[in-house]
C-alpha cells in the first residue's frame, strides 16, 4: 500500500517524467507514442520523432508531436531537454542509424531499441552476447519433465478428490433409477415390441 502510494506521488512529480524523442516515425514507432501518450504512469513525454521519411500519421497522435529530419537530432535533443531516445524502425538505411546512434552517445541520454521481432519477445525474453553480439533469447515454449509431472501429479490427485466428494450423489442417483425402475436396461425395447 505504501509503495503504491510512493510510486504514484513520484509519477505525479516533474523529476520522474523523461522527455522522450522517438527515431521512426513509422508503425511501431507510432504506436509506441500512441502507448506512451494513452499511459503518462510510464513517466515519458514523448516529445517528438526523427524521421526522414515518416509513414502517415495513425490513430490519435496529437498534432503536438512534430517530425524532424535526422539532420536536427542534436538540437531537438538539446532544445527539448531529451533524456530518453527510443529506436523504433524507420527507413533509414543502418549505416545513417548508426551515425544517429553515435552522434546521440555524446548526450546524457538514456537510449532503448525496439527488437525487429518485437512481437515474440514476452516479459521472459533474456538478454546475453557471443563475441559483444547482443542476443536475445526466448524460452522454450514447453514445460520441463518435472513442470509436466507436477502437473499431472495435480490433475491426478484433484480427479480422484472430485470423484470421492461426488461419490454419495452418483450413489444416490443409482439407487433413485433402480427404485424407479424395474432394473432392465432395455425396457423400451420389449414395450415397443409388444405393441
């Protein structure tokens, strides 16, 4: 409870909110401006997008957010207070990227990358490198040995507890049908049959 209320009191402060630009100005990039603008809890304005060819705008962006050409990054950064820049794709070829990337080095700027497989990576994606080449890595989508065990241990034991509470009633209901009827299986059969 009182975490809660810390959190809330710290995003409603000026010192948590992150003036954010966002390179791409394309579909995911817009619709990580549409998320940020539609949840301030994050703590980051997005201020605007970097783009030299920006897709047309989608949903409800609003009309404050400008797009700029690559050329203005340093002053945007500057004039804007940026302290956050996310990578989202544009059509920039990776060579202009990584000029972008190494000119927003020189500022106090935190940078995030969106993964071009965005849509696969769930909150247990990790991270590690081969040789300095960043990884990310997706967990088997199959359960371990003993995960399936465990499980089946479960279904088992709640199985056998449902059919031992329902028992008295399956009991009751067979001796019902008996004393209703004259115990044959088939009596439907002969009462057509005599007919």
């Amino acid at each position: 409870m009182v975490r809660t209320v810390t959190r809330r009191l710290c995003r409603r402060s000026r010192a948590y909110i992150q003036n954010t630009l966002i390179v791409g100005a394309g579909e995911v990039g817009q619709l990580i401006a549409r998320k940020l603008v539609n949840h301030p809890e994050y703590g980051l304005n997005v201020v605007g997008f970097i783009d030299r060819e920006p897709k047309t705008r989608r949903g409800e962006l609003p009309e404050h957010l400008t797009i700029l050409g690559p050329e203005r990054l340093a002053e945007v950064v500057k004039s804007l207070d940026v302290e956050r820049v996310i990578i989202a794709f544009s059509r920039e070829p990776e060579d202009a990227l990584l000029v972008l990337l190494r000119q927003l080095r020189g500022f106090p700027v935190q940078i995030d990358l969106v993964p071009r497989l965005f849509e696969l990576v769930g909150p247990r994606v990790t991270m590690h490198t081969v040789e300095s080449l960043p990884l990310l890595g997706l967990p088997p989508n199959h359960a371990s040995p003993v995960a399936r065990a465990l499980k089946r241990a479960i279904d088992v034991t709640v199985s056998a507890l449902a059919l031992i509470a329902l028992a008295p009633l399956f009991a009751y209901i067979a001796l019902r049908t008996r004393l209703d009827s004259d115990g044959r299986c088939s009596s439907a059969k002969r009462d057509l049959a005599r007919t």
